[in-house]
C-alpha cells in the first residue's frame, strides 16, 4: 500500500471510501445500460440481486474479519512500545545500583538510545524500512554494559539485572521492528478487491430502478466503511491510527530527570 495514503486523516480515507462505495454501487447500473448498452433483463437483474446479497455479506464477514485482526495487531504494538519505554526505565533503574564511570557512562547510553529510537527509529518505522541508527545505539549501549560487567564482577545481582534489561530491551526492539514491517499480505487484499469487482458486476446487472438499487447503495456504503477502518489499521506505525512514541517520550524526560538528581552533589539532594 501507498505509504503517503497514511498521510492523509483517518477520518477523510473513511469517508472516501464510504463515498467510493456508494457511487460505484449507484452509478453501475446506468453506466452498463447507457454506456454499455446492456438492454434491460428481468431475469437477468433477479438473478445478479441474488448474487449480489450473497457476495455482499461475504465481502463484509471476510473485512470484518480482517479488521479485527487488524485491531489486535494495532494493539498489540502499542503494548509492545509501553513494554520497551517501561524496559528502559527498569534498565536505567539497575544501572543506578552501581556505583562507577562505567554505569554513568551506560546510563548515559540508555537516554541516547532511548532519543535515537524516537528521533530517528519512528520516522524509518513509518517510511518501513530499518533503522542502522537505532542499531548502532544499542550496540553502544551492549558495548558498555559489558565494559561495566568487566570492571564490576563481584555485583552479580545487580548484574543479572543489568543483563536482563539489555536482553529485554533487544527482544522488544525485534518485535516492534517486525510490527512496524507488519500488515495484511497483499493476498487478503487482493481477496477485497476481487470480492469487491464481483460486487460491482453484479451491480451493474440490475435492472437500474431507484427502489432497488438505493437500499444495495447502503449496504455498499456499511462495507465501504468497513474496508476504509481496515485500511487505516492495517499499518501499526502509519497514520494517525497508529502507534506512537508517546511511552518512550514520557520516559526520556524520566531518564533525564533521575540523571540531573544524580549529578547534584549528595548534600544537594532531596
């Protein structure tokens, strides 16, 4: 899917697409009797209304089913960006227990990479491609949680901690990495838009009587809306139906605060 369609507000994609249903399904009947010439049937029209209240239900049960799936995968990212901003807290919080340059300077390292991940991960999440800055930043922050594993080997508790954190911050990162890449397979969408086609030949089938064609216009427009809410869900990390790094901007400032208290002298604190 086009990325710069996310640009555009949910509400106004919704609307098109209620629209763009409800047009297609209106003016199909007139465009294939005038345009096409197709001599009004009877029969014919019967039959392509039958088709069409089955074929229309199905579209709506299968997007409907989609757009659930959707949902959950929206949801399930914001977790996932709640999970890390907590894990950066957490890990910041173990780096406190230690006493050393060496556990400044990682702490040092988990703002960084926590600034990194908003700054220029969300923007590269969004564009759908990898970020080698945010890759770099936590390689620097390993690099020093190991440079602190050596120089403090006798604080094992505090250790493990540290180690954990790390791990889960590198397991979250993965996740949302692979969420942000996520959304349907072109398969399910292909799917719609045949399901769809099928709709829209049956439609211009019938016989084009207001009385008959008006109320298949509604439910033309209930499925248009159900794909428009698809389609601004489908991508976890684009539009404004998305994910955002709203948690982990909210433990920068956290992070920041802990290490001004930090650099006060002792005598300073509250």
């Amino acid at each position: 899917m086009a990325a710069w369609l996310y640009q555009i507000p949910s509400t106004v994609l919704i609307s098109l697409a209620v629209m763009l249903a409800l047009g297609i399904c209106i003016a199909a009947p007139w465009v294939a009797h005038r345009a096409f010439r197709l001599k009004p049937n009877d029969e014919r029209s019967s039959a392509a209304l039958d088709a069409f209240k089955l074929i229309g239900p199905l579209t709506g049960i299968f997007t409907a089913f989609l757009l659930l799936q959707s949902v959950n995968r929206l949801n399930d990212a914001r977790k996932l960006v709640e999970s890390q901003a907590m894990n950066l807290l957490q890990l910041d919080r173990a780096l406190g227990r230690v006493e050393s340059s060496e556990a400044v300077l990682a702490r040092q390292s988990v703002r960084d990479y926590a600034r990194i991940l908003v700054d220029r991960g969300w923007p590269a999440m969004r564009a759908q491609r990898p970020s080698p800055d945010v890759a770099t930043a936590l390689g620097v922050l390993s690099e020093r949680i190991d440079a602190l594993a050596r120089a403090s080997a006798g604080d094992r508790s505090a250790l493990e901690l540290i180690s954990a954190g790390l791990e889960a911050i590198g397991d979250v990162q993965s996740q949302i990495e692979a969420a942000a890449a996520g959304g349907l397979p072109d398969t399910f969408w292909l799917a719609v838009i045949l399901l769809l086609l099928l709709m829209v030949a049956e439609a211009a089938m019938i016989v084009p009587r207001w009385p008959v064609i008006l109320p298949l216009a509604g439910y033309s427009g209930a499925v248009g809306l159900l794909i428009g809410l698809l389609f601004v869900m489908d991508r976890p990390f684009l539009g404004d139906q998305s994910a955002d790094p709203s948690p982990i901007e909210r433990s920068i400032v956290t992070l920041d605060l802990r290490a001004q208290l930090m650099s006060r002298p002792p005598q300073a604190r509250p």
